[in-house]
C-alpha cells in the first residue's frame, strides 16, 4: 500500500506512552495540533509509493525548505487507505520545494472541518508509522542534492545554505 508522508516537529508528542496520566485512553493531548496545522483548511502532505522508492527525496524536498540544518526530521506516514475510506478530499497541489521533480508527488486534504482534523490525527495516532531521519543523514542527503543539482539554491533558505557551506 502506498503512504502519505506529513513531517511532524517531535515523534515523542505522538508517542501514547508519553501522553500524560490525566488524559483518557481514547484522547489525545492538545500539542500535537501544532504539527497539523492547515492552510486555507487543507493540510499537505506527500505521496510515497508502497517500496518508498522516493522517500529520501521527499525528506530533501522539505528540509530544504527549513532554515535549520542541525534538527532531526520527524515525519508520520499513514497508508492512503485511511484517507481513501472515509472520504477525505484528496487533491494534487503542486509542492513549493527547492526540489521541483519532486513536488508532483505534493497533496492536500482539503475541505477540513476541524472534526476532520481531529479524525485525521486519530487516525494518524493509531496507524501511522513514526519515524525519525537524524539530522547528519539529512544534511548528506541535502549536499548529494545540490552537487545533482537537484535544488533550485535560489530559493533555498538563506539560513540553510550558510549552514551547508554554499554560497550562489
């Protein structure tokens, strides 16, 4: 099955055995809301086929939208079906990377009521799959693209490139 990948600021925040003793089993705690915020009631979130053929790209897509080098990536990936089965409006959305191959593989959940929200990150607690790139990975990952020249530098973060040691 295929996957949605949305990045997420902290694993730890999503993990049921550090939710706090006060909140109900079938709750979730309010801090997680931050990595779900929405756009114009849409959240984004990128397409990864079953073998994740293109998950490192991905990564290097939205890293190098960051202005921070020295940060883990934290990300979730729900498979599709979830989002299939109950009716989420999925749509393709052009991403706004520096990675410009890579931004066709962008969508959105659009039409979200805030029940949707709140379903979705449900669903995300439940079934998704946690993971964490470390912070060196992703800066070799990001190096790797820009001597491919993967990555329009003119739109990379200023803060980013002066950390990965390019100039333009």
């Amino acid at each position: 099955m295929p996957y949605f990948l949305r990045a997420i600021s902290n694993n730890t925040k999503w993990d049921k055995t550090q939710f706090p003793t006060w909140l109900s089993t079938d709750d979730l705690p309010s801090c997680i809301v931050r990595d779900l915020r929405v756009d114009d009631n849409a959240l984004s979130l990128w397409e990864i086929p079953d073998e994740e053929t293109n998950l490192p790209q991905i990564i290097t897509a939205i890293a190098s939208t960051r202005k921070s080098l020295k940060s883990d990536f934290d990300y979730a990936l729900l498979n599709t079906s979830y989002i299939d089965q109950i009716n989420f409006t999925s749509s393709s959305e052009v991403g706004e990377t520096p990675y410009s191959e890579i931004n066709s593989y962008h969508r959105n959940l659009s039409n979200l009521s805030i029940n949707k929200l709140v379903y979705f990150a449900h669903l995300l607690c439940k079934f998704g799959i946690f993971r964490r790139m470390g912070w060196k990975e992703k800066k070799t990952l990001l190096l790797d693209a820009v001597k491919n020249k993967n990555l329009n530098l003119k739109i990379v973060p200023g803060e980013l490139k002066q950390q990965l040691g390019i100039s333009t």
